[in-house]
C-alpha cells in the first residue's frame, strides 16, 4: 500500500505542476454546463415563416395573427409572389412558407372549404416534422374556431363529456436541460477520465521517465493503480461540480441518492480510466493518444443515447449499445437524478459496468509491458 501510496502522491504533484491540467480540471465541467446544455437541445422554439398572402382577406389576417401570437413562430416576411418564398427557402433564410390562396375566404363561406399550401424546409427531418406538426395544430385550432362562430357550434351540448388531464412523471415541466444536463455530465466525466489517464502513462514515455519506474521494484499492477487513484478522485470532483453547477444555474432537482451517484460513478471510471491506460500502453505520443480517444468519444457519444433514444436505432446497433459505458453510465444518471431509482433499478447497469471495467483493466494490466 505505501508504494501505491508513493505512485499516488507522484501523480498529485505532476497535476499541481501542470497548470494547463488544473485549467482543464475546472474549465471543461463550467464550460460544457453553462455551453452543451443549452445549446444541446431539441426544442423547437423560432420558426421563420415567409408569408404569401393572396386573399388579403380578415380571415387571412386573422390565420397569420394567429400563427404570429405563437410562441413557436416568427413572420418574417410577406409577399404575394409564391416564388420569392421558395428562394428564401433555398437560401435557408426562412424555414417554411405558408401560401394562402386567392378566394380563401369566399371558398369559406360558400363551400364551407378552402385550402392553403405549407412548403417546409426539410433538411433537418425531426426540426422540419415538429415545425409542421406545430404550424398544422395551430391551423386546426383556428379551422375549429371559424366553424365554432360561423356554424354556432357553442350552443350544441353533447351528452357524455371525457375530460382529460395530463401528468407527466419525472420532469413535469417538460424541460429539456434538466433531461440533458445529466446526459452532458456523463460526458463530461468520461472526458475527463479517458484523456488524462490517457496522457498521463504516454507523458511518461514522451519524458522517458517510464524507463526510470520500469527497474525499479515497483509491480505493473501497483504502478497502474496508482496512476488510475488519483484521475478516479479528479473525476468525481468534476462529476459534484457538475451537478453544482446543474442545480445552482438549471435548478436540476436531484431526486435519488447522491451516495449512489458517487459509487456508481466510480465504477464507471473504474472502466473508463482502464480504456484511457490502455490506450495509452499501445501509443507512443500524445498525438497518437488524442486520435485513438477521439475515435472513441465520437462512437460512445453517439451511440451512447445522449441526443437521440437507443430504442430508435436498429437491433444490432442496441446490442453493440451494450459494450458502451456511456450508455450505461447515462442511464443512471437521468435515472437516479430524476427519477430517484434505486440500486435494485440499476443491476443491468451495474452488471454491464463491472464486466466492461474487468475488461478494459486486464487489457490495460495484460498491454503493459515492465521489464524490472
């Protein structure tokens, strides 16, 4: 114990000595909370309409007004040429153009009909579909509102009425930093984790002090340990300064157990840091390093259920899911954090946690090569 203890220290003084580590120690959880977060979401807040308005009718005026009291749309620009919309959306100046037709209002009245024409600009499909989806609800409210004035439709009593009330459970308000913070911070612990043991065991090599720690007494698995003590305790610091910052600025309301937040994070760094040193056994620079994380941080990001659900993507995509620990370390914190599940919840996670950390650990001890 003392010469992991030895290892330990040694490592302590090589970060306090580092200045750009300690920078990137309190930097990186403050900038990817207050950045990600807000930036990192689905919400569709400001669509951009072009307005083309051939009728020029109150009924007209009445259906823009209404679309422009939402708060999900913008009227930027009107005109009565169907063209000069199209161009703006070639442009990616607007996102959709409505086109009310000349004769709307009469076709109204005396058809009891009338059509429009919604042209969206689908380059991003999900953005494009809820922009629809919310510009066609508002039309249908509006459409229930004429044929409520225009046909006295008030005055008709049905006879059985089912009135429905909504709850939604976990994140009542719908708001969707408090469903990404914990999702940013899995990031962030695994970044952390994985570049700095990364680095750490290749800086060695860089300075060639590794062949100094190789002849002397010291055993591999000794020497691995202490190295992978101290990034354990850094990234669990950043892990309670990210949730500090989440509950301060976002007012996250961290349901579950905090102890349990903790431990299983540990576990999960556990694994992390054994990717990382692993790495770095079969890299030469620090370059080399970067690149291999790299490749490694895009696939666990995006594959890691962060932006989009798992449930969505094919089968086999799922079960490839299964050896990423960003998709599993994600699911416990959005699981405990906001829906305050227990340990008992958590056994898959934790099962699939302690076979990845097994693996990449003796990958980690098994690469590294001492010659005493």
């Amino acid at each position: 114990m003392k010469t992991i203890f030895y290892v330990i220290q040694k490592e302590f003084i090589q970060v306090k000595r580092n200045k750009v580590m300690l920078r990137m120690i309190v930097m990186i959880p403050l900038m990817q909370m207050l950045v990600l977060v807000f930036a990192a979401t689905f919400d569709l807040k400001n669509v951009d309409i072009f307005l083309v308005d051939k009728d020029m009718s109150s009924t007209s005026r009445e259906l823009a007004s209404k679309l422009e009291a939402s708060p999900f749309f913008t009227i930027n620009n009107t005109s009565f040429n169907p063209e000069e919309g199209e161009k703006e959306l070639l442009r990616n100046a607007d996102d959709m153009v409505l086109v009310i037709p000349h004769g709307f209002e009469r076709n109204l009245i005396r058809d009891d009909k009338a059509s429009l024409q919604l042209l969206v600009n689908a380059i991003d499909g999900q953005a494009a579909q809820l922009g629809y989806s919310y510009a066609a609800s508002v039309i249908r409210d509006f459409n229930k509102n004429i044929i409520a004035e225009w046909k006295g439709l008030p005055e008709f009593k049905a006879p059985y009425q089912i009135n429905t009330v909504s709850r939604y459970w976990y994140n009542s308000e719908l708001e969707y930093k408090w469903y990404m913070a914990p999702g940013v911070l899995s990031i962030l612990v695994t970044l952390i984790g994985l570049f700095l043991s990364g680095m750490s065991l290749v800086k060695e090599k860089e300075q060639g002090t590794i062949e100094q720690l190789n002849v002397t007494p010291i055993k591999k698995i000794q020497f691995l340990t202490g190295k992978l003590i101290p990034f354990v305790i850094i990234a669990l610091f950043d892990l309670s300064f990210g949730l500090l910052i989440a509950k301060l600025v976002f007012n996250l309301p961290i349901v579950g157990s905090l102890a349990l937040i903790f431990g299983m994070g540990a576990l999960y760094l556990i694994g992390i840091l054994g990717l990382g040193l692993f790495i770095s056994t079969i890299a030469d620079t620090q370059q080399q390093v970067m690149f291999v994380t790299f490749f490694f941080m895009m696939v666990f990001i995006l594959m890691g259920g962060i932006f989009t659900p798992v449930e969505s993507m094919p089968k086999w995509a799922q079960w490839i899911d299964q050896a990423n620990p960003i998709y599993h370390f994600m699911r416990i914190m959005r699981m405990v954090v906001l829906k305050g599940s227990g340990f008992s919840d958590l056994i898959h996670e934790f099962v699939a946690l302690c076979i990845l950390g097994f693996t990449f650990l003796s990958l980690a001890v098994w690469r590294y090569r001492k010659t005493a």
